[in-house]
C-alpha cells in the first residue's frame, strides 16, 4: 500500500499512523556505491533475503526528553532530514541501478501501544517491521514505529535497509536521533551520506581499488583449494544455519583477546578456521572477512552501505599451537582488512581474465562475518576463573534459524551480540558438510576457546585435543 509518497507494508492499513515531514535540500542522483552494487547484483542473483540483511535497533526514550507523539515525530523528521542516506531509494532507470535522495517528503511512523516499558511491544513491533522485506525502489530506507504507553513515547523501532545503510552507520544514526529528542538538534554537520561515497569511489577512490584488486589477484594464487565433491544430498534450502549463544565463549574469546593483544574477533575468525581445517586441511589457508571500511577518518561517521568484504592468507606451516596462531591470523586480518575497498566490477573482471570462474571461486573457502561494533566488551580483560567458565557452558544454548538459498562460500559463520554473551552462527553448504555437524563444531569452538583461555591447545586443534587440566596460562 502507499501512504504519503512512499509504499509501506500492507499490513499497516489497519494500524495508526502518523507521518513525520522532512526535507534536506536538492534532489539528486548517483550511481551505487561498491558494496551497494555487491548486494544488488546479489539479489538479483540468489533473491533478496531479508531476514538476513534488514537491520533492526530500538532506543527506549528518556525520561530526560519530552516524549509526546508529536514531538518524538518530529525528532524522527529532523533525523531523515539530516541524513540523506535515510531518504534515498534504489530505482533501475535505463537498466542500470542508481540512487536517488528526495529533498523532502513524509516517512510514515507506525504507533504501537505497549504496557509497562513498551520493550516486549517494541521487540514484537521489530520482528514484524523486519520480516517483510524492503521495496527499494518505493520504500524509504527505514521503518519506524513508535511504542506509547499512557499516550508517551517510550521506545522507538527502527528498521534499517541495508540498502543505504550499514552496521556502523546504524549506530550514527541511532547516535543522531538521542541527541535530536535530547537537544532538539545536533549541532555538527553530518558525515558523507550514500551518494557522496558513491562519486568518491566511482571517481578517485579508483586507485585504491586498484591496489586491493592487485593483493586479491597475488594472494589468490597462494592457495590450492580442495576439489568440492558432494558428499550428501542437497537440501532445501541448501544452507543450514545453526546459533550457539554462549558467555562462556565470549569472556574466553575476549580474555585470550587481551592477553595475546588481538582483536576478540581475531580469536574467534583464528578458532572457526582452525577447526575447519582440522587435521587434513592445508597449510596455507584463506580469510574472508567483512570489513566496515571505516578506515578513512572522514568516513568514520559516513551513513552509506561501505562493508565489503576483505580476503587474507595464513601460512599454517609447522602446525602451530592454538596461541601461536592468533598473530598470524591477526596480521592476515589486518591485510585482509586493508584490501576490502575496492570496485567488484574490476575484481570480477581481473578474476575472469585470469581463468576464474567468479561464481565458484571461492566455494571451497569459508566467510566470516562479526557484526558486533568495536568496543563490544573487548577492550576489558574478564575476571574469571575456569571453572567458572566451564560452569556457564552449561547454560549456551543452541537453536536452528531460517536457512539460505545459496551462498558463494561452503561455509559461513556469523558472530552478533547477544545480552551478556555471543551469538555465533554457522551456516553449512549441505552438499558438501553434513547438517548434523553444525552443533558439534560450535561446541568444539567453545570448547576449545575456554581450554585455550588457561593453556596451550596443541594442533590438531579438534576434540583430540582435550587435555586434563593443567597449569594455567599467564
């Protein structure tokens, strides 16, 4: 259905409704930014996977602010008012894909009634606003619901498209909307928004797209990658997805963080990719990671969709001890990191003229993905004991979720943070990894990243590996 100059869920017809005003400017053009053309050529491609890419945050409201609806309405239009990036739309005009920011318009804002806080409200307004998936070409970028309880704003809903906006540049949003209820406005301009980025990469970032086409191509050739046979039936959907939430593998993660002075997601890209090589995989191995590609200091506060995904390679030579790997890992994430800013038209081009096919390349590899900001706890060092550590593996709990369709890896985990723990999700290609096999390696990563966390855990680096208890590690 269409209310003011947008299509919104259908279901909202028989909801209430207001409708925040905005305006910014000029109207203008664009072409898609690099890791906007990555997800459009994959959605076309594979289908657009909403449950996957819709991204949904709450903010409760302080009590500090005035909280009435019609405030709060506006607070959400002087936001979308600031931020191009959250009214511009992706339209096909002459069979190319382009951005467009209107320079005002209406952003209806769904009303919820809620009890108490308005948070079991405001969790259920998320999982339905984030079910449906986006009409990019219609639809403003976000979805907006406010939950009232005694006719004042306590939370507000919001979901993002990952259309023109990603992880980070949800936080600056969501950043810019406390202040705005706080102080009615922000007083420093805001960071480049979607199509700012996109001449800047289409223009002259292309040198520097051409030095990280350069590293992928050289680092490429370093590997052998296994012949992927099917070893089972294929199933529907062909990919499996299973969640380990653990606390017991996020203090661990985060305690050999602290003492070995690598990131936590560097432990745990180190333990999932140690694990799946086992004792028969090969000694140089490939990372595939996301970056946020929040290098440059003047994209630091950008709202655009920058994540792309950056590619390193770790020598294995020696079968090192647990520990030991985590520096390799971690200066192959650095490198991979600073070569995840580039055009994947020219990659895809590069790969092709050297005899790959860029479709299958990288399935017997496996991806990476932590979407946990930085700072999530990692910065501390936890004070616990193993013991302690062992006692809260009892409680991780494991579930299955929506599988995908199709995937470029074999193999994909994803690390988001849960209350007070980690949510860690492995996705398998069941043609090539049997689906019972997702619990017992997410079992074994905790595992291995609690025994790892008070000593040395010796290559293979698998169950085999389980020791009785010994000294523990400084």
């Amino acid at each position: 259905m269409r209310i003011a100059d947008a299509v919104v869920p259908d279901e909202w017809a028989t909801q209430t409704v207001v409708l925040a005003e905005f305006g910014g400017g000029r109207t203008e053009t664009a072409p898609l930014t690099w890791a906007q053309g990555i997800m459009w050529r994959s959605a076309v491609r594979f289908g657009s996977n909403h449950r996957f890419m819709n991204l949904r945050r709450t903010v409760p409201v302080s009590g500090r602010v005035r909280d009435d609806l019609a405030t709060v309405t506006r607070a959400v239009g002087a936001l979308v008012s600031r931020h191009g990036a959250l009214r511009t739309r992706i339209r096909s005009v002459g069979g190319e894909a382009q951005q467009e920011t209107a320079a005002a318009g209406q952003l209806p804002l769904l009303v919820v009634p809620g009890e108490a806080d308005g948070a079991a409200a405001a969790r259920g307004a998320a999982a339905r606003l984030a079910d449906v998936a986006f009409d990019h070409a219609n639809e403003w970028p976000l979805r907006v619901a406010l939950v009232t309880v005694d006719d004042r704003v306590r939370q507000i809903v919001v979901v993002f498209s990952h259309s023109t906006v990603d992880a980070y540049a949800a936080e600056v949003v969501l950043r810019d909307l406390r202040l705005i209820l706080l102080r009615g406005s922000v007083a420093t301009p805001p960071g480049p928004q979607s199509t700012q980025v996109a001449r800047d990469q289409h223009g002259p970032d292309q040198e520097r797209s051409a030095r990280a086409v350069e590293h992928w191509a050289r680092e490429f050739t370093r590997l052998s990658p296994p012949a992927m046979t099917p070893t089972g039936p294929e199933l529907t959907p062909r990919l499996h997805r299973g969640t380990l939430v653990s606390s017991a593998l996020d203090r661990a993660a985060r305690l050999l963080a602290a003492r070995h002075r690598v990131s936590a997601s560097a432990v745990l890209l180190a333990a999932t990719t140690a694990l799946a090589v086992g004792q028969r995989g090969p000694e140089v191995v490939a990372l595939f990671s996301m970056a946020h590609n929040r290098f440059r200091a003047e994209y630091a506060d950008a709202v655009a969709n920058l994540g792309q995904i950056g590619m390193g390679v770790v020598d294995l030579t020696g079968r090192p001890g647990f520990t030991e790997l985590l520096p390799r890992f971690w200066r192959g994430a650095l490198g991979a990191y600073r070569h995840a800013y580039y055009d994947p038209l020219a990659l895809r081009q590069r790969f092709l003229t050297e005899g790959h096919d860029f479709e299958t390349a990288f399935l017997p590899y496996q991806y990476f993905n932590d979407v946990r900001l930085a700072g999530s706890g990692g910065e501390t060092i936890p004070t616990v004991t193993e013991g302690e550590l062992r006692a809260a593996m009892a409680e991780s709990a494991f579930h299955w979720v929506d599988g995908l369709a199709q995937a470029a890896w074999h193999r994909l985990t994803h690390v988001v943070d849960e209350p007070g723990a980690v949510g860690v999700t492995v996705s398998v290609d069941t043609r090539f990894v049997p689906v019972e096999s997702v619990e017992p390696f997410l079992r074994d990563l905790e595992e291995l990243l609690v025994t790892a966390a008070f000593r040395e855990v010796a290559w293979p680096w698998t169950p085999s590996w389980r020791v009785p208890p010994g000294p523990t590690a400084g």
